[in-house]
C-alpha cells in the first residue's frame, strides 16, 4: 500500500501526522483537531498530567489525570 493514498496515512509505517485533522493515527500521540493549547492534547502530544484515548480515525478523547499519570 502506497503511503500517499488515503488508507496509506493509517499504515504504522507510513508515520502520517496532521495535527488539526481531528483523526489519531499512529504517528500521533493524540489528535483532537484543534489549535487549543493544554487543553490535553497540543501539537500531537498528550499534555502533562493528562492521559488521552485513541481509536484509529477517530479524534483523540483526553482528560485529565485524577492522580499521578
């Protein structure tokens, strides 16, 4: 499967980041497809004391730590 094709960005070793596209793929310690700084989830990393959800091609679901994470 080529990397450039649609389904290629979701391939672990095609290494696919776009932060705002609001899909987590493996490239991706989270995607919440927005801009929001420390909202959880900033520029494809999870946040300090945050802990984050991933599903492939769904958006990231982070929440913050009740404890130490």
């Amino acid at each position: 499967m080529s990397c450039d094709s649609q389904f290629g960005k979701f391939e672990k070793q095609c290494n696919y980041k776009n932060c705002k596209d609001n899909m987590w793929t493996p490239a991706e310690e989270c995607d919440d497809g927005n801009s929001i700084n420390n909202d959880g989830c900033t520029n494809c990393s999870i946040d300090k004391n945050y802990y984050c959800l991933n599903r492939m091609k769904q958006p990231s679901i982070c929440y913050k730590c009740q404890n130490h994470c």
